[in-house]
C-alpha cells in the first residue's frame, strides 16, 4: 500500500484472526469515545464536589453568595438521565439553596444589625437553620453520589 492509498494505516482485518479483529475493534472503540465510562451523573458530582470545596474553602460571604449562586445555576443546566441523578440533583440545589439563604442572612446579621438586638439574633438564628439544613441536604446528595460530605464550616 502506497502513503496515499485510503487504506494505510487501518488493519488489515481479512489477515487477521478473530481474536485479533476484537482486539483492534475494541482498541479503536477506544479511541474514539464509544462505551465513554463516564457516568450519566458526573456532571452533577462535579458541579455539587466544586460547591462544596468552595463552601469550605470561601470566608467572605459576598463571594461566597456568588459562587454559590453560580453553582446553582450549573447544577440546574445538568442534564440528569437517571432517576438517582435526578435524585441528587434535586437534593444538591436544595442544599445549596439553603446555603444561600444562610449566607444571605450572615450577611444582613453583619451588615443590618449593629446595635439591634432583636434582629441580630433573628438573623443570626435564620442564618443557622439555613445553614444546617443546606449542609444537611448537600450531604444527601452526597450520600447519593457516593461521595463522603462530612461537616461543612461546622455543622
């Protein structure tokens, strides 16, 4: 075969045992992405391990309103093919829905409530509840995803 012959460098399939030809099938398979490993919930796992490392990893609250409100938006642009990736999905922007609502609200105790007692501490206990409940069904998800969540900033 000549370097401009269509058939250079493809396998030579008729001079080939049979044990040989599923060894190049699969090899090209391969190669070129057919059979992909991953699974339909990657999307999801990534985008709620990403809000997670940012929960842990972010101590302004300003930007972490951002990035969760981002991560939120991701996760609701996931395509979720299964029903426990659904399941999971759904759990994840609950949680991180949560979360938002209790930054939002450290923030307004931090920013609202210098010298106002009453508010202060309704702020400061929403901001709890919220947070507990975000960390509470982040680790659901998690548990779903088969990823180990543990405790998020304390709770």
């Amino acid at each position: 075969m000549s370097q401009c012959d269509p058939r250079a460098g493809r396998p030579d399939w008729d001079g080939m045992s049979g044990s040989s030809r599923a060894a190049a099938a699969l090899s090209i398979l391969a190669l070129t992405g057919c059979g992909s490993s991953s699974a339909p919930d990657d999307a999801v796992k990534r985008d709620v391990l990403q809000g997670i490392a940012q929960i842990r990893s972010t101590h302004d609250y300003e930007k972490l309103r951002a990035r969760v409100a981002r991560t939120i938006t991701r996760l609701r642009q996931d395509r979720a093919p299964t029903a426990t990736a659904r399941r999971a999905k759904e759990l994840a922007i609950q949680g991180f829905g949560s979360t938002l609502k209790g930054v939002e609200s450290e923030i307004a105790f931090h920013e609202n409530d210098s010298g106002e007692v009453a508010a202060a501490t309704r702020d400061a206990a929403r901001a709890l509840r919220f947070l507990t409940s975000g960390a509470r069904q982040l680790r659901a998800a998690g548990r779903i995803l088969g990823v180990r969540v543990g405790t998020l900033n304390g709770l």
